[in-house]
C-alpha cells in the first residue's frame, strides 16, 4: 500500500504502473529502432545503380557507324552471335561487339553487385542475399537468348513471332499468369525444402518463356534493359527499399519505348521532337537517344540513394 501524503488519499497496488507491461513496450520500441537501421545499413543498392547507369550510358560507344553505299536509304543489320541484343535495323559496323557488350553488362554488372554485397557484409555485419535478384536476371537471359529462337523456330514459318500475335500473345498470358502462381507457391512458409527449390526451378521456367515472348517484340536491340529492370525490382522487394521500388519501375517504364514504339512513338521520336536530329543511319546518336534515360533514371536514383539514408531511423 502507498500513502499520498500531499493529498491524502489511499493509493491501492492497482494504482501502481505497470513496470513489466513499460519495459514491454520499451523494448518492443528498441527492436523496432534496431530493425530500422538493420535494414538501412543492409541497402547497399547505390553501387548497382551507378554501376548499371554508367554501362548503360557507355554503350552508345559500340554503335560504331558505318558509311552506307551511294544510293542505300535502307539496310538490314547483320545481327551477331546474340540476336536479341542488336538492333534488327540501323546501321552498325561491329554488331557482334553490340551483342557481347549488353551480355557482359548483365553478367558482369551482376557479378560485380554481388561482390559489392558481399564486401559490405564484412564491413557491417549485415547481409542482403542478392541470390534471387540474380536468379530474375538470368531468367531474362535465358529467355532472350535461348526461348525467344526456340519459339520463333518452332511456332512460325517465317522465323518470327513479331507479325504473330495471336500466338505470341496467349503463350506470353498464359506463361507469365503460371510463373507468378507457381512462385507464390513455392515461397509459401509451410513449403518443404524439395517442394521449394521444384517450385522455383518450374516457376523460373515459366518466367524465362514470358520474357522470351515479351522479347518478340523488342526490336531496337535493348532488351538488357529488361533483365536489368526484373533484378532490380526483385532487389526492391528483397530489401523492402520504396526508392528502388520507384527508380525500378521509372527504369522499366523508360526501358519500354526505348525498345519498342507506343503509339507510333518513342524515346528517339521524342527527342526529334525537341530539336535533335539526327540521321537515322548515325547508330552512335540512335543508342544515345534511346539509352539516356533509362541510363540517367538510375544514377539519378543511385545519388539519392547515396546521399539520403532512406527509411533510417534516427541515431542516438
């Protein structure tokens, strides 16, 4: 019992704080702040932002032009050993040196990311795994350079699907609805090990086909810029990070008309648009148009990344 001298009233043990149920909540306060920080200092996706802004912005060096013939408006690019990575038109002199540049911008890129990850762990203490970004970007390889040939010679006569969409388009549904169950499937807590890693592998399959049939149509050659976006948007959800949610879905939206026309328009549309024109036959300046936004959307989002501490909780 306690005795409230100034007033004089009784105080009963009910009146008593509960000291247990603070400390509770005190240290319930605590895990909440130390999480915050955990998974800021775990963010470490400035690197491959720069990284892969930078690649992309110096791939315009590989469109090297070539002077076309007297009297030649139109000429078809002899594509190299990666078809899916060079432009379908244009005029490029080293088309094969295009191919192997975007392939070992995507390789490379990762590599290099996963080396950054792994480096700031044994700095900090805390590790994100980058397995399941790099898995995202693989499938997109793959799909782009062993599905999307395998459909196109298996399902059409001519060698493309491009002027098939009406089987193109339900295998890209079908597959891409399957892919998403399937891995919602596999990634669900009671799942065992087995059923797991057989989960991925079929929905990792699935995913390949859909970016092999979304790859018909990426005629201009940037389709890197595909698997590019699928790791980072993948890397957004790993790391829980809203700004690599919003820099991947503003490099994916870039990424689109910088590989197909909308509406009879695109990124190098816009730009003539506004007064830079060029020949359509300078392939320096048509990779330059199409690749600077996409390449300036990532080191703008890896210098605020950089120079902000998003979602930190305060330091005491």
């Amino acid at each position: 019992m306690c005795i409230a001298i100034e007033f004089g009233d009784l105080m009963t043990d009910e009146d008593v704080p509960d000291r247990d149920e603070q400390t509770a909540t005190d240290l319930l306060d605590d895990m909440r702040t130390l999480r915050a920080r955990v998974r800021t200092d775990r963010h470490g996706f400035a690197f491959p932002l720069f990284l892969f802004g930078a690649l992309i912005l110096l791939a315009p060096l590989t469109y090297v032009s070539t002077p076309l013939d007297p009297g030649v408006t139109f000429e078809m690019v002899q594509r190299g050993p990666f078809p899916q990575f060079a432009p379908m038109f244009g005029n490029v002199k080293y088309p094969g040196v295009i191919d192997w540049y975007w392939v070992l911008t995507i390789v490379g890129g990762m590599a290099l990311t996963g080396w950054w990850y792994r480096r700031r762990a044994l700095r900090l203490g805390v590790e994100t795994d980058t397995r399941t970004p790099f898995v995202a970007a693989g499938a997109a390889l793959a799909g782009f350079l062993l599905w999307e040939p395998l459909l196109n010679g298996l399902l059409t006569e001519y060698g493309t699907l491009y002027s098939s969409p009406k089987i193109n388009l339900p295998i890209l549904v079908v597959s891409a609805v399957a892919a998403t169950a399937v891995l919602a499937w596999a990634f669900r807590p009671q799942r065992t090990d087995t059923q797991r890693a057989a989960g991925v592998f079929a929905g990792i399959l699935l995913a390949s086909l859909t970016f092999a049939t979304v790859g018909i149509y990426m005629i201009k050659g940037f389709s890197a810029l595909l698997a590019i976006a699928a790791a980072l948007l993948v890397l957004a959800w790993w790391e829980r990070s809203a700004l690599l949610a919003v820099v991947g879905v503003l490099f994916t939206a870039a990424s689109i008309p910088a590989n197909h026309p909308l509406w009879y328009w695109d990124l190098g549309y816009v730009f003539q648009e506004l007064g830079w024109t060029t020949s359509w036959d300078d392939g320096t300046v048509f990779a330059l148009q199409n690749l600077l936004l996409p390449g300036l959307i990532l080191l703008a989002g890896g210098a605020v990344a950089a120079l902000t501490r998003h979602g930190a909780a305060p330091r005491e």
